[in-house]
C-alpha cells in the first residue's frame, strides 16, 4: 500500500519547490492507488509564520491536491514524549540542559539507497553528533517528530526536497533505535535559477499565492511544475492532471536538477488560456475580477469582452488591464488636435443608425485615410492608452450610449 506525505512548516508561504514536492507526492499516490496525506509541522514555534499555515490549505485546495488525511504535530505532543521515554529506557537518549538527545553511533556508516538515480548514498558516522530530540520548551524537533509520524503514519515512501539528505542519517539511526523499517527514501533535485544557483525571490520566483493573485491558471502552474524534474517522454509539454496521474513514475524523475524559467510558465499560461472553453475562462476572469482585484463586475459586457481577449493575453490580470481602462472612467488628458478628433468622433458616431463594429470602423477609416490618423490616437482618445482590444469590436458591445458618453467626458 502507497502511502505518502507531505510535512510542510508553517515558517512561510509555500513555494514553487515545496509545492513541486507536494504535487510528485499526490501523483505517486494516484498512480498507486494509495493514500496522500497532509501532515502540518508546526514544532519549531520560534519560525512559525501565523498566516503560512492558512496558505499552505488555500493553495493544495486552490490546485486541487486534495488529502485523503491530515495531521497536525502540535496536537501530537504526548505521542512524542512517550517515545522520547522509550529511547531514554533504552538508553538511547540522555537529558542536557533541558533538552534531549539522542546518542548517535560514532563509528561506522549510515547508508540507504535513494529512490532517486537508485545510488547508495552513505555518511561516515564519525561525522554525526548528538540531536537534540525534545528542545526545553518540550516540543520535538523536526526530526524526532517526523520519524515517529512517518513511522505511526505508516508512510512507504518519503518523497521530500534534496535539502533533507543530510538529515536523513540522523532519521535511520532513530527507525534503527526504535526497531523500525525504514520507508522508501526518495529526494527529489533541488530547482535552480538560470544561473545555477537555488532557486529564489532574485529569479523572479514567488510564492505559489502571488501567481494565483497575478492571473495564472491552476493548470498550467500544475504543467510547469510537473515538468521541474520529470517528463512524460518525447517533446510532449502539455500534459493535464489526469495525464499526469496516469504517466507519473518515479523512476522518470531526472537526478539532474532542473531549471525555473518563468518565460515558459508565461508561455504555458498563454497556452491554457487559449484553449480553455470561453466559459471556464469567463468564469476564471470574473472571479479574479471580484476576489483579486476587488473591482466591481458588469456581468454582460465582460462575457462579451472575454471572446475579444482570449489570443491576446497570457493572464487573467491581462484581461483587467485590456478591458478595465473601457469600463472605468478615466482622467485622460489629451493634445488640442486630439480633443478635435474626440469631438468630431463623437458627431460621426452620433448619426450612425447602425452600430456595428463595421459602421464603427468606416468611421475610423476616414480619419485615418485623408488625414493619416493612426489607430493609436483613437485609443489614446478612449482608453488613454495606445492599444488594447479591437476597438470597433469593443465599442459595438460598449453600445452607442456608453461610448458617446466616454467620448462627451
Ligand atoms: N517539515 C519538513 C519541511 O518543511 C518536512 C521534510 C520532510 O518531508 O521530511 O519540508
């Protein structure tokens, strides 16, 4: 039976690294059948992040890793002190200045091999010294707690970040001590930035929130995290969850360490955006609209709008930028030629009967026939910007009312 975790410290906003991790775990389970499993720990209460643990839930239910358990180490504390009595009868742990530890082997080697490339990896036990296990103010450390919580947890395999290697020896001296088996040991490659260094905030890497909040797609966060580290085979780059769970193995997981490039996630995102159906997309936008941006909605205009944006933006906030500067009043200051267009736009505009975007754009065309006005001013002159969506086709499902109104203002 497959069992997994994953331990998240609430010391900070989740990453693109530890949600990575959480993705490879919640695939392995699917593909196997087995259990995925949250585990919170929250006993190093002196980095603890109040808000991180509430963005840890947001963002597995925001990609929809969903858990078949969840745990949370502080409501564990007695579990741990009962072991912790255990190693001390045994005489495996001793107590120092308020805190204990537990007595490492000092000679010899401590060796497993990784699931990861299947190479041994092994640590000379005249390197190790003693842990401390049960800090003074009574609560574990890493990794006393979550050895014991692997091991009650009856988790098979340990899929973590390529950071807890060095703390690996230390976990199989306490499964050794406590006569336990030890699960499948499986670190993945560390990301790193374009320069090969890990993965940070310098290489324009953010907190799995910020790119909800800049417009990204679930799925396609999903592609580009599923890519850091393991692929289908082939050049094949869009891949969706379901095709995930049913290709996903670890032995395709590279030992090299992949590189974060947010060019490609900006492409990837492009990418779902124009294949999504014009309704999922309509839906995502509103509620980016309303819940990210806080702005009002008209309901009617922005389903009309959406079909015009979706080739021409690579984000949900892209539509708000492109359709917003039509929907709001805006202060736009314009030239003395400008202001003679406007105004001689608006009389043109008026005696049209038709409104259709190719009476609309008849009236452009003599403007920009006879006396060479480009089609940036007439943006400029609605929107104060110098491009955005078609505008004969937008000012059509503006109406006539609204646009002669922008043009009065
Ligand atoms: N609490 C550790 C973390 O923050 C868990 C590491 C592990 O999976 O063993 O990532």
């Amino acid at each position: 039976m497959v069992r997994v975790r994953i331990a998240p410290s609430p010391t900070g906003i989740p990453h693109i690294g530890n949600t990575r991790t959480a993705l490879y775990n919640f695939l392995f389970a699917k593909a196997n059948s087995g259990k995925f499993i949250l585990r919170i720990e929250d006993t190093d209460r002196v980095r603890l992040v109040p808000e991180s643990e509430k963005a840890i839930y947001e963002i597995l239910r925001w990609l929809g890793l969903n858990w078949d358990e969840e745990y949370k180490q502080s409501d564990r504390l007695e579990i741990y002190k009962k072991h912790l009595r255990e190693l001390v009868d045994k005489n495996f742990a001793y107590e120092d200045s308020g805190a204990f530890r537990f007595r490492m082997p000092k000679i010899g080697r401590t060796a497993w091999v990784d699931e990861i490339g299947k190479k041994e990896i092994i640590f000379d036990n005249s390197m190790q010294e003693d842990f401390v296990i049960i800090k003074s103010d009574g609560y574990p450390t890493y990794n006393f707690a979550n050895v014991i919580d692997d091991h009650l947890m009856q988790i098979s395999h340990a899929i973590r970040g390529e950071e807890f290697i060095s703390s690996t020896p230390k976990h199989i001296q306490l499964y050794n001590a406590f006569g336990w088996q030890l699960p499948t040991f499986v670190h993945l490659p560390v990301i790193l930035g374009p320069d090969k260094t890990k993965l940070s905030k310098r290489h324009g890497a953010k907190s799995v929130l910020d790119y909800r909040d800049e417009g990204y797609l679930k799925e396609a966060l999903l592609n580009f995290m599923v890519l850091l580290g393991w692929n289908p085979g082939g050049n094949r780059e869009i891949i969706s969850i379901e095709e995930m769970i049913k290709l996903f193995d670890l032995k395709d997981v590279n030992t090299a360490s992949p590189i974060f490039d947010v060019k490609k996630l900006e492409w990837m995102n492009g990418v779902y955006i124009r294949q999504a159906k014009p309704d999922e997309l309509i839906s995502n936008i509103k509620y980016q609209i309303l819940n990210i941006k806080k702005n009002y909605l008209d309901e009617s205009l922005i389903q009309k709008l959406v079909p015009l944006a979706q080739t021409r933006i690579t984000t949900l906030n892209d539509f708000y930028d492109l359709a917003f500067p039509f929907l709001e009043d805006q202060h736009i200051s314009l030239t003395k030629e400008e202001k003679e267009i406007a105004e001689r736009l608006y009389r043109e505009l008026s005696i049209l009967d038709k409104w259709s975007n190719e009476a609309i754009f008849s009236v452009f065309k003599k403007f920009m026939g006879s006396e060479k006005v480009k089609m940036s001013i007439f943006y400029k002159i609605f929107t104060g910007k110098t491009s955005g969506l078609p505008l004969p086709q937008t000012l059509e499902i503006l109406g006539k009312e609204k646009t002669l109104e922008r043009l009065k203002n």
